[in-house]
C-alpha cells in the first residue's frame, strides 16, 4: 500500500466580481474570459511541473468547477464542503466598504457568515476524507479564503494567500496522516492578501 499521496488544491480563475472587487463567497459569479485564461494556464503550469491526476474534487460554485474543466479532462465529484467562506449579509457588498479585515469578520459572522475557524473546519474535514479515497494523486478547486485556510491548518503554520488561478501541492502520508509543502504556484507575498475578495 502505497504511503504518499500528492493533493494539489487550486483556487478558481478571476471572476466578475473578482474584477468588481464585490465580496464573493457562497454567491457566485461566472470567470471571466481572463480568469478561463488564468485557468488554462494554470494547468499547463501543472503539465510542465509533471502534475497528473488520478481523481479530482471541486466545489458547487461554478467559479470553481469551471476552472477545474480547463485544467483536468476527466471525471469529477462536487463537494459542498469546499465552498468559499460564508459572507452573510455582506455576500455582494463592495470590497472597500470593509476595509479592515478583522472586523469585517466579526461583522459578518454577526449577519450569519463563518469565521475563518469554521471555513477551516469544514474543509479540513472533507480534505481528510478525499484523501482517504482511491487515488494517489488528487486534485480540488475551490477558493481563496477556503484553501488559504485549509493550508495553513494542515501545514500548521502561515502561508501566503493563493491568487486567482493559484495553487499548493502538498504531500500526505497515508500513515501518519500529515502533510508537508511540496509546491506553489502564484501565491501572493503577504497572508494578509485574503483581504482581496477574490474569494
């Protein structure tokens, strides 16, 4: 049996609220021609590194799974667990009416959002039961907030925030059940980049 797995998560290309700067989490907004370009090119990144897949997962939202489609020509399952970080009443809102981000947290778990500990959470939870599935090299689109925080969860330590087409490759051991960092991908320079929307 083998005792290593590769798990490469990517977050969705640039959407049109992306290019809005509207704050995007479990409503959706279709890619826009770049961010199919982003998507495209992603994969292309993922051939040169030698990257294949024996499976592949993506959230509901279309952002994603699109993107995933430009990138992997197979099968795949949806998975409701990796949709991005619930916004609440924020969900739509210009990004620059909330600057701060803490407190544009607070306020949003108040209007019935998620904190990032509960984003982690979920989605650590339905990362460790994928990994158990068939397959030694799995691939997930999902989004911004959602595997920024995943990431830094499972690595135990901060990570940079991923951009629009971005991605980590993590290695897991089947036995030990741990993950390690084996690449990245457009990753932007400070974590403190989750402040952009582009969820």
């Amino acid at each position: 049996m083998m005792s290593r797995k590769t798990l490469v998560l990517v977050r969705h290309g640039q959407t049109l609220f992306n290019q809005k700067e509207r704050i995007q989490g479990w409503c959706d907004s279709p890619l826009t021609p770049l961010g199919l370009q982003q998507a495209k090119e992603t994969g292309l990144e993922l051939k040169k590194r030698g990257y294949t897949f024996d499976a592949a997962y993506s959230s509901v939202s279309e952002r994603a799974w699109r993107t995933l489609e430009e990138i992997y020509d197979g099968p795949y399952s949806l998975k409701r667990e990796l949709k991005e970080m619930n916004f609440g009443a924020l969900e739509g809102d210009p990004e620059d009416w909330y600057p701060d981000f803490d407190k544009r947290e607070q306020l949003q778990v108040q209007q019935g959002g998620e904190s990032h500990e509960q984003v982690a959470d979920r989605t650590e939870q339905i990362v460790r039961q994928i990994m158990k599935q068939p397959g030694n090299s799995i691939l997930i689109a999902g989004h911004g907030v959602g595997i920024w925080a995943v990431v830094r969860r499972l690595l135990n330590r901060m990570v940079p925030f991923p951009g629009n087409a971005a991605f980590y490759a993590l290695a897991y051991d089947t036995q030990t059940e741990q993950f390690e960092l084996l690449d990245m991908y457009n990753v932007h320079e400070s974590a403190k980049e989750e402040e952009d929307n582009g969820n």
